[in-house]
C-alpha cells in the first residue's frame, strides 16, 4: 500500500489544490482494506457498494444452518469507515464505468475518479451446468444463506409431520452432511468453543427448491 501511495503523490492532479480522488467499487474484504490503506493518504476516497453494510462471508454457512442470525456477519460500512475523514460512502449499483472521462455511472449521476480500484467480488458458478442450481444452491450473500435455512427448517417441519418413515430418513436435515458431519450435529459458536472451521466443509445436499429429495 505504502507503493501505491507514493504512486498517487508522483502522479498529481492536472487541478492545482485538489487531491486525487480515489473510487473504490464494493466494499467487501478487498474494498475494505483498500479503503482503510489510504486512510492517512493525500487523497478522496469514495466507496460505492449496492448494499450499505460490509458481510463476513465466511460465517454465511452459520447464517444457512441457524446458527448465526444476519445482523451477527453484517456490520455497516459507515460504521466502519466512520472514524476515517478522507473516505465517503455511498450505496448505489454501478451501471458501468467510462475510462474516457474517468467516470464512474450510477443512476443518477457520475462519479469522476483519478484512480479506480475495482473489487466487486465474485459468484457462484455452475461451469456450464446450471441444471444444477436447484440442489447445490450458491452461498455468497444473506438471500442465499436464508433460503438455505428456509429449506432446512422446512425439512425438519415434514420430517416431523410425516407418518411414513423413509420419507422422514429422506426429508430431515438429521440424514443430509457436509464433509462426512450430520447436519444434526452441527453446533452454533459459543464463547468457550470456537466455531467449525470452515475448511471442514466442502459441500452441503440439500432438498431442491419446492420438493424433497
């Protein structure tokens, strides 16, 4: 960072008295500590994420297996960047970016930059396969995580409706696993046991959307 910085300072602004203005696009982990290594750096920056609040994506899991509520991985980004005066946060979805003016479109407006860093993250991918979305769902942000845990808790509530026994093998959560755990087993963090590492679970079988497996 401390190269990057310099490389800001050698550059300049055409603009004598301005400071280069710096637009950082997502405020994911990547986003983030851009942001917070210019937090003492002769610039502006301006964070644009769609959503006002930073998610710790590796706890997503706890979120889709109850053990975790959403508000527990999620903090705002204001929040965060609130002690840093050079930085300014603005919830809007990019609707792309013009290198000719050095702009950066959102709906109403456009945003111009000196330099942009763009950290918009990624997603789940089917690598041509997208038949398979409805049994191995994606797990990227707080929609997927809740239907994940709407799907569980629903398979529960059959499971102890139904009077057929395979049904009830086939339909609870006790019955699916993730890396060789029963789901059953699994366990919300407490203060005095820390939580399953994440390198522990590599997959997740879960009912498809609208029916059972």
């Amino acid at each position: 960072m401390d190269a990057v910085i310099e490389d800001i300072r050698a550059d300049g602004t055409e603009d004598a008295g301005r400071r280069p203005r710096v637009v950082i696009l997502g405020a994911g982990f990547g986003g983030l500590n851009a942001a917070i290594g210019l937090r003492n750096a002769p610039v502006d920056v301006t964070v644009i994420d769609r959503r006002n609040y930073h998610l710790f994506q590796p706890l997503l899991y706890q979120v889709a297996t109850a053990g975790l509520s959403p508000a527990q991985i999620a903090m705002p980004i204001r929040r965060i960047l609130s002690r840093q005066k050079n930085a300014t946060v603005l919830m809007e979805k990019v609707e792309g970016v013009d290198t000719a003016s050095r702009e950066v479109v959102i709906e109403n407006c456009r945003i111009p930059y000196d330099f942009l860093v763009i950290a918009t993250g990624a997603r789940h991918a089917y690598f041509g396969h997208d038949d398979w979305e409805p049994v191995a769902p994606g797990l990227k942000t707080i929609p997927d995580a809740t239907e994940i845990r709407g799907r569980i808790l629903a398979a529960f509530e059959r499971a102890e409706a139904t009077q057929d026994a395979n049904l009830r093998v086939t339909s609870s959560p006790s019955s699916w696993s993730a890396a060789g755990r029963p789901v059953s087993s699994w366990q919300a963090p407490s203060s005095n046991s820390p939580a399953m590492p994440l390198s522990g679970i590599s997959a997740i079988s879960i009912p498809p959307r609208g029916g059972s497996s």
